[in-house]
C-alpha cells in the first residue's frame, strides 16, 4: 500500500511553497518579528489562495478539504516561518464551530479573510497560576493566558470544565494586552474579562477533544516544517563552508550530526501525515495519535533545531543566518497546547495505561 500525498495535495503544496518563498524571505519575517509589524500581508496573500477556507464545509463557505490537506499547509508555514493565525483561526475554530454546530454564521467571513479567531483553550488543558475563568448568566469573567492571535476579531475561550464560549474581541469588559514570548512569529496575548458577554458554543469534552486534537495535528506539521527547513539550511551550509581547506560536511563529526537529524526526522513525516489521516478516516485513534504526534515532534524539533544550530558554529547565533526563528519556532509549538509530558499522559489515560 503506497501512502502519500495526492496529485491535488502536491499541487497546493507547490501553490502555497512558491507564494511563501517569493512572497514572505526572512527579511519580511525578520521585519514583523523585530519591529511588531502586523501579519496581516502574510495573511491577505494566503487568503488569495483560499488558505483560511481549507477546513471549513463548502456549505460554510470554505473549501471543505481535508486535515491532510491542513497539515501540508502547516508543514509549509512552519518551514518558512511564516507569521500567521492559521493554525487558531482556519484550524482549530472550523473544527471547534463544525463540531458544535454553532456559530457557523461567522466561518464565511472566517473563510474569506474578513474574520480572525484566536484561540484561548490554556485553561481547558492545564490550569495556570494567575488565571482562571469563571462563567455567571452567561458573562465570563477572569483571565486567559498565552491566547493565540493578538489582532483577532472574535475569541473562543475555554474554560477548566472544557465549555467553550465565543466572545467579540471589542466586547465591553474585555481587555488583551500582547505577550511577549520566545517565537516572535506568532502573536500571543493575555485576555482579561470583567462580565464579558459570551456565547456559549459548546458544554461538551467531546467538541473540545476534536478542536484539540485537529490543533495538535497542526502544530506537529508546523514543527515538522520548521525543522526541515534548519535540516536542510545546515547541509547547504556544511557543503560550502571550508576549514582546513575541506569543506566541514567531509569532516566524519559533521556526517554525523546531519545523519542524525536526518534519521529522527524523516519518519515524522509519515507520522504527521497517519495522524491528520486518522482526524477524520480512523476517529478511534485519532485522539492517541494527535497526542503522540505532537509529543514526539516536540522532542524531535528541539533536537534537530538545536544541532542545525551547532553545524553552523558560532555563526549558527547570528541574526544575519537567522536560524533562531526556526528554533524558537520549534521550541514555542513545543509547549502550546500540551508539553510533551503532558500529552503522553493524556494518551496512557486514552490506553487505560493510568487513571
């Protein structure tokens, strides 16, 4: 049985590839990274080619493609590190909204570009010092940590209990001040509510788990990318830098360190690829395997961002090779949404391996 991407699979990669490459150089990400310039060319170019519908049923609007189809996508985000609230506003809204079978009405402008959904789903994963949510006649009050996209219009919120609530990001006695973390790529905010008005889209775990997991599948590919693009940064630089008059990818240590990054991440992929598969085609495990997805390539990023750093020497810290975007990026998806102690646990409980 041969798995791999489809004809139509390969020919959006190679749309959304070449848009990226032209379109969104280091440069630009350098400026939105330095400066807190806004995402928003990033985004309105992705939006031309119909990113932001990818999820969403043609019915809403969208495309109505598959989890794959989102997971090539994110691999190409993350190996251009591209500033954007994809995986929050085209990934885990769609799945949450679908699934809930509410607040639909908003994914045709979500689907256009017109409309961003951040993400605020920490408290549904893990409490957190300093926050905590409380819900009274239907207005949430409290405060949200590292919210994903700190320009979006509206924001789906979580609470300990897993009810998911919708709440406009100009709504009276909500205020969001920006955060500022390792992965300046990605907006974050922290959102603090004084009896906000909030919709309530769903008070079932069940809509939670599908939102969670289509996130995680995301953020595996977006670290997939990420570390392929330093795998591949660090041979070519290895093949043209010279010491000793040799260039260093002679030298045995080097073969060494490429090997190994090439080993760890190569069977990523198929992973990546068998986990957004299992979204939708194989539902019984797809929970398990978004989580060991997600924890795997965890650890795998931070090894091969790390090592393709060491390749490059001392020029490897440098702004001007800019290989921290690519290793903070990695290091960031490392903890959103489930560090990988967390997420292995959550899949022993799934196997009945804990209580």
């Amino acid at each position: 049985m041969e798995f791999g991407l489809s004809s139509e699979q390969i020919l959006l990669q190679d749309s959304v590839n070449r848009f990226l490459t032209e379109q969104v150089p280091l440069d630009v990400v350098r400026k939105i990274a330095t400066d807190d310039s806004s995402d928003a060319n990033c985004w309105g170019g992705l939006t031309d080619l119909g990113i932001p519908g990818l999820l969403i049923s043609e019915a809403n609007g969208g495309l109505g493609l598959s989890s794959l189809d989102a997971a090539v996508v994110s691999e190409l985000l993350g190996y251009h590190v591209t500033p954007s609230p994809f995986i929050s506003s085209s990934v885990i809204a769609p799945a949450t909204m679908q699934a809930a079978g509410r607040g639909e009405d908003l994914l045709g402008s979500v689907a256009t570009g017109e409309t961003r959904i951040g993400i605020a789903f920490a408290e549904g994963i893990a409490s957190r010092n300093n926050a905590g949510l409380s819900v009274d006649g239907g207005k949430l009050s409290g405060k949200s940590l590292f919210a994903l996209d700190s320009d979006a219009n509206y924001y789906l919120i979580s609470t300990s209990t897993q009810e998911i609530y919708l709440v406009d990001a100009s709504a009276r006695g909500l205020s969001r001040s920006s955060l500022t973390t390792v992965d300046r790529t990605r907006s974050t905010c922290e959102l603090t509510y004084d009896k906000v008005d909030a919709l309530l889209i769903s008070d079932d775990p069940e809509v939670f788990r599908v939102a969670l997991d289509a996130g995680l599948v995301s953020l595996s590919a977006d670290t997939l990318g990420a570390s392929q693009c330093a795998l591949d940064q660090a041979v070519t630089y290895a093949g043209q830098r010279e010491q000793f008059k040799r260039v260093i990818a002679s030298f045995q240590a080097v073969k060494h360190m490429c090997a190994e990054m090439v080993a760890s991440l190569e069977p990523c992929r198929s992973m990546v690829w068998y986990a957004a598969h299992a979204l939708e085609e194989i539902p019984q495990e797809s929970t398990m395997m978004a989580s060991h997805t997600k924890a795997h390539l965890s650890e795998v990023g931070q090894f091969v961002t790390r090592t393709a750093t060491e390749v490059h020497g001392g020029m490897g810290f440098t702004d001007l090779v800019g290989l921290h975007y690519w290793f903070k990026r990695a290091g960031f998806n490392r903890q959103l949404l489930g560090s990988p102690e967390l997420l292995r646990e959550r899949a022993a409980r799934i196997q009945g391996l804990t209580a």
